[in-house]
C-alpha cells in the first residue's frame, strides 16, 4: 500500500462503484423506516461553485448518516429549471431558453457527482419536462375546482416603450431594466391562488414545527401578519349621485378615533375612480402614483403624497365634527378595505402627511403617568404636534370623550363596542397575507391550462388534452411574450363548446414549480407523478436544508400546496416540511490587479512574506474582505478545482468544519490543507495496520475475554467517539462532530504509539481494541469523507462497501468517564494534552505523550533528554 492517499485516483473510481452498484438507488417498498432528506434544489444558472455545495454536503452527510443507521434514505435531486435568466439568455445570446438550461443541466449534474453525493439520481426531474408541468396543470385544475384557483383584476408593472409587462425584479428605480422608461401599472385578469383561505391553518400550526429555525417560523408569522382591529364606517358628505354613501375604513386603532384629522382613500380604490371620472387633475394624481413598481416595498419607500377632494367624512363618534378626504400614494388597495381614517399624533405616515398639507394633529394616547396628571397632560399634548414624531407607544386615552382614562387595550374594546351599538362598525381580523398571483406574461414557464371562450368564458383544458406543451418555435427578437406573438399556437376551439377560442398565454410563477417538487420526488420512476400512496409513504421530508433567503415565499407557498393537495384528496399530510435547516453561506477574500480588475483565486499566490501577487507575472494584489462567493467578483472556487487538488473529501470536510453549519464559513487554502494533513494522518493509520497485520487481529476476529488497561483506554476514547459524533450528526453538529474526529484520531495515533509492536510482548487486547479503533474511525468518518472511507475499509480487509455498512453502536459499559486528560509541555510550553487510563503507568505516558504529533513537531527531531511526568497533571519533555 501506497503511504499517500491518492484522492485523484480514489475518489472517480468509488464514485464508479456506487453507481454501477446502484447503492443509492431508493425503493418505496423497502420495509425499514423512511427518511427523506432534501436540499432545496437549484435553477440551473450556469456552473456551481463549492459556495453552493455546502447545503448539499450537508444534506449528503444526513442521508449517508441515516442509510449507515438503517433507514431507508431517499435522497433525490432536480432542477427549478423554468424562470427568466434562461429568456434573458435568448435575448441577449440568441440561445433558445430550453437550449440554454439543459446545457446548464448537464454542466451543474457533472459538478454534482463529482462532489460524492449519494442522490438517487434515477428520481431526477426538471420542472420546465412537459411530464414533470403537465401534473402541475392538473393540479391547477384541481384547484380551480375546489375554489383555490381564481381570476381577477390586478395591477402589473408596464413598460410603455417596450410595450411590456415586467417582473418587479425587471424594475429598476422605478424603471424598466432594458428601456429605462419610467414604469407604469396596469390592470390586467390574472390568475390568483387562494392562499389566504389557509391563512389561519398556516400561521397556527407554525407552533408545531418545532424542528424549524424559530427565526424562519417568526418571519412567516410576521408575513401572515394577523391584526385584530375594526372596521369603521364613515358617512361621506358630496359623493356625487349618492348621498347615503358610507365609506368602510379598516383600522387597528379604533381607540385613536378622536384623534382623526382626515380619512384617505387608496388611488385605485373604486370611490377615487369615480371622482376621477370629473375631475383631470385627480386623473393626473392617480397617473403619477402608478409611476412606482408594484411592489409592497416600492409604495412604501416612495414619498407620501397627496389629493384632496371635496368630500368630507362624518366622525362616528363626535355629533357635527366632519373632516377631509384624501387620496394617499400609501393607502393600499389590497390591505384592508383600501380606505383608512388618519390620526396624525399617533402613526408616523399619517403625522408626515399632516404636517405636510397642514393638518391637524391632536394628541389622545398619553404616557400613563402624564395623562394622571393635568398639567403635565397639557403641557405634553401642546409639544407633540410641534416636533417630528408620533407617539405609537402604550398609553392611556385623553381628549376621547368617553374613553378618557382607558388603557389603549380597554380603549379599543369600548370604541369597538360603541361602534357595534352605533351601527358604525365591528371588530374583525385581518390578514396582511394576500392571494398569490401566479399569471406571468413570459415564455419560460408552465402554460396555464385555460381556454378563453367568448361565449362560455375561461375554460380548463380536459385531461386528456394535457399537458399543454410550450411551443418551441418563438423568437425573442421583439421584448413581449412570445406566447401571444406565435401565429399560431394560441387558436383553438373551445373543449366546451367547439367554437374558435384563444389559450391563455400567461405561464405560472415559477414558485408554483418548486411548490410540490418534493412530493414528485417521492414516485418512482415510471409510476404515476403524484401518486397519494407514495406521497403518503415519504411525506413529510424529515430533513429540508437551504438558505435563508427562502424563509417567507417558497417555504409559505410550499405549505399551502401542500394543504391545497390535502384538501384535493391527493395527500394526507398538510405540513411538507418536518424538520428545516438554513444554512450559512461560504464566503472568500476578493482579488483585484493593479487595474482593478477581479482576479480568481488560483490565479494568485500568497508568498513566504504573507503578500498576494498574480501568479502570472508577479504584480501586487489588492486583497478584500472575505464575501459571499460571486461570479461577478471571482471569488469562487469551483469544485473541479478541488477535486484535481486536494480531493472532494478534503473540500467537504472543510465546508463541514469551519464554524457552525448556520454560520458563515471562509474558505481558505490553509483551512483545505488542514483537511488534507488529516486524510493523510488517516491514511497513514490505516496503513499501519496493514503493516502490522500480523499482529493486529483480521476483520470478524471474536472479541477478547479482558482488555489491558491501555486496550480499555483506547476502547473507552472510541465509544466516546461513536456516542458524542452521533449525537452531533443528528443535531447537525457537524463541526462538532469534525473535533470529536480529530480527537478520536489522536487517541488512536497515541495508542499506536504506545503499544509494543513485537511479536514477544504484544498487548493482543489491544491489538483487538486498535483493530477496532481503525474500522470505526473509518465508519464514523463515512458520511463526511466517503470516497477516502470506502478506501480505508477495503484496506481494513472487507468485502462489502463502507455504504452498505451500519453505523457502530456505542458500548453504554464504556461511556462512563475512566481516563484522564493531561497536558503536555515541550520544554515548558503547551503543546497538547493526552487522554488516558487513569491507572496508566509512567512509561505509558511516556510514550503516549511522545506519540502526539503536536509533539512530535515540536520536538522537530531533536533528541529527548528528559522526560518528567508528574502523575494525573502534566508531561514535560525536555529536549
Ligand atoms: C388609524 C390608526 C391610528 C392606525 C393610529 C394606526 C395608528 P397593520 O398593523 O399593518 O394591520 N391601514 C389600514 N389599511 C391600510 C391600507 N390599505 N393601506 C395603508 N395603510 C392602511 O396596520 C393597520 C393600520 O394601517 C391601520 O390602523 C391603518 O391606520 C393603516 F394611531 O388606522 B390605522
Ligand atoms: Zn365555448
């Protein structure tokens, strides 16, 4: 056997075994537990770097866990393959969008394998495969039948020179991407789904998702957003033709009623569009409020306007009191009712409107210990108005009448009463959750399986016609949808009524695709896309892991699919998602020449003075700060890199041991040698067996009746070993899991060195103990460095591969603490410590303490001239 490990030759020919062998190839009827394990799949968007590897190692390290311990593992892999990039590369490159992404396939699937993952790849799917869309427009169907699919009218983002729509990410500053026009909004029929009729389900049973980051369950319940508020009617003097209009207001405040200083209504909401019908210059409002993006944020970030109109609103509570009304560029048309009554004093967008166009600001919520007192109440309620904010803490009520002295919570419990009373209002509940518009007007997408027929309106296409292909033959030539461009495509007769009709051209947000993919994952190949039983059999996914960025949207809309399904009779779970892992990002330093260009990383080199220079030519290098890998800035490191280098194990177990997998984590050069000093240090151990084969016991020797105190040592550092990287797997711990490595590996290096390799005095129990030290270093080590630890068995002497091998089972007996840890001096300074048997003698320290390899550096081949060892304290070695 070779000293080195060569991972170049080593890790391509397992990776060759597994699969010729199918070894992760997963069947449902398999009668052990299941375990599904799922990283959140990519969109292929060119190539991966090892920054986009580290969630799917760590999904990888679970799955290999789970199958070691005896579970059947399903562990799939698949594409979010639609999306816009792919039509952004027809239009600039002149590649057809399908073209473009199964190349992208292909390349990222190479990338893929060549990291060791153990996916079954055989369950592998593309969302933009007409087989993989054509369940999905079924399951629109289905939807649509049981009321949680729906069309209405809603605004979209138009470019008037492209003659477009856009994507809110297509608008830049208000303006679209490509002609830089100022964006318009306009009311298109777009398809919705009815997420809100879940909002209750999905916001209570975040509670029982106790395996999900407590961060992500907030961020949902924050979207959700449940109110408790009331709705309030406000008379209206001066709406033309109708006198007895009361206009509905939607507040969480009903208690700062007396406070009210104007009401205001949202541009688009139905009472400003008929006053606009006379009146241009609340036509020229509206017009200008349309110029921001459709986005929540957008409206919000934009500076609050104004138009006020000749109506006045009738207070509910004060006799004879009427105040403004506005239309307001912040009122939102989908956010309660779309109207809202102002209380400047108290809301910080209402005090800059009012003081704005010079409203009234009257102060009725006071800090408890001012409102007690009169003239410190007065004093208070004069300085408020005059400076820059509003008071939005608690408090009690003031100047309201009869809610004076009233706590804000008593406060709203009596307006709400009186309102009831009055026939002015009611409490209710209101969700800041809204429907989810699914219509795009692009290409690349699922089609929308919809017929629109004059005379019997928006039909389903029939089963049998599914799926509805994306025609291939478009041009990206002009900006617009190609779909409604294509001469021919979108003509057809109606399924119901025979008559010449027209396809919906909209696709569906490509959210809808990763919505269910993971239930798709759970069919084998061949049998039906969504078949219940076996969405049943795998549902939920025990372990989901991916980033961060998807807390809200893709986590939220998976979990309505998911009921929408259960409410379709298609699964009988509702939560997809047991247990959710987010994961940190790898970060690296950045690179610039002397022009200021972006350098890759192996395109530089740090010398012995700790300057980087261009390997190329020598020149300086500017060094950043250590950032997310990007391919615009060049800090990337792709996996080829690695693997023609150091190896795959080396980059996963790096990405495993750096910092807590939540955290961020730099690559470094020095941190891949790390690894790779220890996959050598592995090697070499195993290797030592093999030299001293003839006295350490074969595989399947039976087990010794009593162990030397050295062989129990040892015995006792392994089953630590096994219990503590167990425990730390589970609870994906895995750089905890990496330093019980190292520290097991250094047990074992120590008691390597202690023993007396002659055949006179040999230690047979420990030999058994070191035989088993090595076999379940090389079984602990399995899920993080594979390739390395399938190596390491066969030399070991076994037939069967490491995969198919169980994970070792910790001896209670040898958990309990016997052993001791001791520090070792090199001359006087620290350079390690030694964990041995508590009753070990002199000369076993000695040696165990000489065996380190900190030490043993240190030492740096000098001879020893003297070693003190101070029982159960310290070793000091003089040299
Ligand atoms: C009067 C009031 C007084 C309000 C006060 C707040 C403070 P959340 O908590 O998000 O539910 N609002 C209602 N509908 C709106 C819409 N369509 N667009 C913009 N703003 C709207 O917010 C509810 C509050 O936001 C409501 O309570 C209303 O202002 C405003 F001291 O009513 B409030
Ligand atoms: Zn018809």
């Amino acid at each position: 056997m070779s000293t080195r490990y060569n991972a170049r030759a080593s890790e391509p020919k397992w990776q060759k075994i597994w699969e010729d062998r199918q070894s992760f190839r997963t069947r449902n009827d398999d009668p052990r537990p299941k375990y599904y394990v799922l990283e959140m799949f990519p969109y292929p968007s060119g190539r991966i770097h090892i920054g986009h590897g580290r969630n799917y190692v760590m999904g990888d390290v679970v799955a290999r866990f789970k199958r070691m311990k005896g579970f059947n593992v399903l562990h799939p892999m698949g594409w979010d393959a639609f999306g816009l990039p792919a039509e952004n590369a027809a239009m600039e490159r002149k590649v057809h969008p399908k073209q473009w992404t199964y190349e992208n396939i292909e390349a990222m699937k190479a990338q893929l394998k060549l990291l060791g993952l153990s996916l079954d790849w055989s369950r592998e799917i593309a969302t933009c495969d007409p087989s993989y869309y054509a369940e999905q427009q079924k399951i629109f169907i289905e939807f649509l039948k049981h009321g949680l699919v729906y069309r209405k009218e809603s605004e979209v983002n138009w470019d008037p020179v492209d003659n477009t729509v856009l994507a809110n990410e297509q608008v830049i500053d208000g303006r679209g991407w490509r002609s830089g026009a100022l964006v318009e909004r306009r009311r298109l029929a777009q398809w919705f789904f009815r997420i809100t009729a879940f909002a209750d389900e999905l916001l209570a049973a975040l509670d029982d998702l106790p395996r999900w980051p407590e961060k992500v369950r907030t961020m949902q319940k924050n979207w959700i957003g449940r109110s408790e508020g009331a709705r309030v009617f406000w008379p209206l003097e001066g709406v033309p033709g109708d006198p007895g209009y009361r206009l509905e207001i939607y507040t969480t405040r009903p208690d700062t009623l007396y406070g009210a200083s104007f009401c205001a209504l949202s541009p688009d909401h139905p009472l400003t569009r008929k006053l606009a019908e006379d009146d241009a210059e609340l036509r020229a409002f509206i017009a200008d409020c349309k110029h921001v993006g459709t986005s929540a944020e957008a409206i919000e970030t934009a500076e609050k306007k104004g138009y006020r109109t000749a109506l006045r609103a009738r207070h509910p509570f004060i006799e004879g009191a009427t105040v403004p009304v506005y239309v307001a560029n912040f009122v939102l048309m989908d956010y309660g009712t779309g109207a809202i009554f102002a209380c400047p004093a108290h809301d910080q967008r209402d005090f800059d409107f009012a003081k704005k166009y010079g409203l009234p600001i009257l102060p009725v919520v006071a800090p408890k210990d001012v409102a007690a007192d009169a003239g410190k109440r007065a004093a208070w309620a004069a300085a408020l108005p005059a400076g820059d904010e509003a008071y939005t803490d608690d408090g009690v009520a003031i100047n309201s009448g009869f809610l004076d002295g009233l706590d804000v919570e008593a406060a709203k419990r009596a307006a709400i009463e009186r309102l009831k009373a009055d026939g002015a209002g009611e409490g209710t509940v209101n969700f800041r959750l809204r429907d989810w518009g699914v219509s795009r007007q692009r290409y690349w997408g699922c089609p929308i399986p919809i017929v629109h027929c004059e005379a019997c309106g928006p039909v389903p296409v029939p089963e049998k016609d599914l799926p509805v292909e994306l025609p291939e033959d478009v041009s990206f030539d002009v900006p617009g949808n190609p779909l409604d461009r294509h001469p021919t495509w979108k003509h057809v007769d109606c399924p119901q009524c025979g008559k010449p009709a027209r396809r919906e051209t909209d696709t569906m947000d490509t959210f809808v695709d990763s919505s269910w993919y993971f239930a798709r994952f759970a069919s084998e190949p061949g049998s039906a896309p969504l078949g219940r039983e076996a969405a049943d059999h795998w549902l939920p996914v025990d372990q989901y892991i991916g980033g961060i960025e998807h807390a809200i949207l893709h986590l939220l809309y998976a979990r309505f699919f998911t009921r929408g399904l259960e409410k379709c009779g298609r699964l009988s779970v509702k939560e997809p998602f047991g247990g959710l892992f987010t994961q940190g990002m790898i970060i690296h330093e950045t690179y610039k020449d002397t022009e200021g260009r972006w350098l890759f990383p192996e395109d530089v080199e740090r010398g012995e003075d700790g300057k980087v220079r261009k390997i190329a030519d020598g020149t300086p290098v500017t060094v950043g700060a250590p950032e997310k890998m990007s391919k615009s800035k060049k800090n990337v490191v792709p996996p080829e890199v690695v693997a023609d280098s150091y190896g795959v194990d080396c980059a996963r177990w790096f990405m495993l041991s750096d910092t807590p997998p939540e955290r961020d984590s730099e690559w470094t050069q020095g941190g891949v040698e790390g690894a790779w000093r220890l996959v050598q240090r592995i090697w070499r151990l195993v290797g030592e067996a093999g030299e001293r084969a003839r006295l350490i016991p074969p595989a399947g020797t039976p087990k010794p009746e009593s162990f030397s105190a050295e062989a129990e040592a040892l015995r006792r550092a392994v089953h630590q070993a096994i219990a503590a990287i167990d425990e730390n797997i589970e609870a994906l711990r895995f750089n905890v899991a990496v330093a019980n490595v190292y520290e097991l590996v250094n047990a074992v290096a120590s008691a390597a060195g202690t023993a007396s390799w002659k055949a006179e005095t040999f230690d047979r129990s420990l030999g058994w103990a070191f035989r088993e030290a090595l076999e379940t270093l090389v079984l602990l080590i399995g899920p993080m460095m594979p390739h390395l630890a399938e190596e390491a068995w066969q030399t070991l002497g076994h037939d069967a591969l490491l995969v198919d091998s169980a994970w070792p089972v910790a001896d209670p007996a040898l958990l309990v603490e016997d052993s001791i840890t001791i520090a070792v001096q090199v001359n006087g300074k620290r350079r390690d410590e030694l964990t041995i048997a508590r009753d070990a003698d002199q000369a076993t320290v000695e040696r165990a303490a000489l065996a380190l390899e900190k030490v043993e550096k240190a030492i740096d081949g000098k001879a020893v001239r003297k070693v003190i060892v101070v029982p159960g304290k310290i070793v000091n070695i003089v040299v």
